[in-house]
C-alpha cells in the first residue's frame, strides 16, 4: 500500500483532488492530512474519509510515502517538499512549483538521487484540449505568430503573478513548444499582456482575468483555433502521480523546471519594462 497524505488546506485544492480518490487503484490510500489549527484539516478529514489528521508535520511522516503540497506560497513549497524529501517521501507540488529555478532543480535532483518521485506543477498540462491544439500543426515551423489567453490574478495576495502565473508558462509550453527565447511584458490594471518570443515567431498571451479560454495558430493558409476547456484535469494529475509512484520515477524534468523558468523571465520583464531573455534551465544547460 502506498500512503498519501495531504499538506495544505488554505485552498480549495485539495477538495478538487480528492473528490476523485475513488478513481485511484486500490493500492494507494488517502491516509492522513495536516491540521493546521484553523479546523480545515479536520474538515477534509470527515468530508473525505481520510483515517488521521495530525498537527505537525513530524507526525505526519511515519504515516505516509508520499505527500501533496498546496500551500499557496511557492517558499513553503520549497521548504516542506525539501525536509519531505530528505526523509525519504515523494512528493507532488502544486502550482507556483517554486519561486526559482534553483529550487526547483535541488528539489528535482534530490528526488532523483533518492529514487523518490517528484511531480506537480499547473495540472492545465493535461488539459485535452490543450493536447488536440497542439497536435493541429505538425511542427511549429509552420506557425507565423500564435496567441492564447488565461487569468492572471496579477495582484492576488498569494505573491502577485507568481499564484496564476504558472498555469500560463504550462500552457504556453504545451501550445507552442519549451523554447522560448525571451519575454516582454507589460501590465494595465489587473491585466498583463506578454509576447514570447520563439526563434521564428511569436506568441501573445493575454492574462486577463477572463475565465474563458482560447488558443490560436496563425499559418500561412490558416488559422487554427480552439477553445480551451479544463475538464478532468484534476483527475488526470492525480493519477498521474500514482502512476510515477508505482513505478518511483520522477516526472520530466523540462515539465517541471520549464514553467518555473518561464515565470521567473516573466517577472524580470515586467519589472524591468524590457524583453528579458530566458535563463539557460533545461538540464544540460545546468550544473548538477
């Protein structure tokens, strides 16, 4: 049996994960979350059937193999997925990853180095229609320009663009490709509109609070476009990290260290006011 336990109940989450637990194979197990104090772990536990709700995460341990992490701060990510994994439990990491591509590359290796897996990240990457956009065009050489749109929450209490920001970076990643060169942003109330730049074309994302969602292709004979609904995908990311438990693998490196990279270029620019050039993240491009 594996052990899954639950870190984080600040957000509704959590409740979007479990509500398919039942769809999960049986040998993997809700069995125990992080009661915090302000009763929500408790909450989760009676709503959800969850046999133990424990206050420290030094309890916690002994009853798991593997966590989900939600807090809403990417730094508390940071902190409780490393002190999971020094002590040998696999962890999966909601969106933001981490703040810095550093983090998240010390958490992916070390989890690498332990034979633990890690996993997370925006859960909008296993979004169908996502995957049938970009399977339109067979390569992206033959795109002249690209756009799509999704929320930004920019001035969301949880760290501003860092809280929805990555659901962009995946998405822009699994539209359009991981090579993104640089970025140019600039925001206009709670709206931030960024242009990516590919080595032949570009893309426009508008994040505007707008919770509908469209993807275009721009080529020279046609225009693709799809509207972009997030079904199920709550459900698809949880059974995937059963599935890399099973098999105690970690999930792609680019997937999750790309988007983390991305925002951080994101960031930069609207910060500076100029197009910002995307550090050098994927793996062979970094010391391990």
């Amino acid at each position: 049996m594996i052990r899954i336990g639950i870190v984080g109940t600040e957000s509704s989450h959590p409740k979007a994960f479990l509500k398919w637990k039942d769809f999960i194979a049986p040998e993997f197990c809700i069995a125990a979350v992080l009661e915090e104090g302000d009763g929500a772990g408790h909450a989760l536990a009676q709503e959800f059937s969850i046999p133990q709700a424990v206050p420290r995460m030094e309890e916690m341990i002994p009853l798991v193999d593997a966590v989900m992490i939600f807090y809403r701060s990417a730094q508390k990510h940071y902190e409780v997925a490393k002190a999971c994994l020094e002590q040998g439990i696999s962890v999966w990491l909601d969106k933001p990853f981490t703040q810095t591509v550093s983090q998240a590359k010390e958490l992916y290796m070390l989890a690498r180095q332990k034979g633990l897996t890690i996993d997370g990240g925006s859960s909008l990457r296993f979004c169908r229609d996502v995957q049938n956009f970009a399977n339109c065009f067979q390569n992206t050489a033959n795109i002249l320009s690209g756009s799509f749109n999704y929320p930004s929450m920019a001035d969301s209490p949880y760290d501003g663009i860092m809280f929805y920001g990555p659901h962009s970076m995946t998405l822009l990643m699994e539209l359009f490709g991981e090579d993104v060169k640089g970025m140019s942003a600039m925001k206009q109330k709670s709206g931030v509109l960024l242009l990516a730049r590919y080595e032949n074309f570009m893309v426009s994302i508008q994040m505007v609070d707008c919770w509908s969602s469209f993807a275009e292709a721009y080529l020279e004979k046609d225009v693709i476009r799809k509207e972009l609904r997030f079904e199920d995908v709550y459900k698809s990311s949880l059974l995937n990290f059963c599935h890399l438990l099973k098999l105690s693998k970690q999930e792609k490196y680019e997937t999750l260290i790309g988007p983390v990279a991305l925002l951080t270029t994101l960031r930069a620019s609207l910060e500076s006011g100029k197009e910002v050039s995307v550090e050098a993240w994927k793996e062979e491009n970094i010391s391990c």
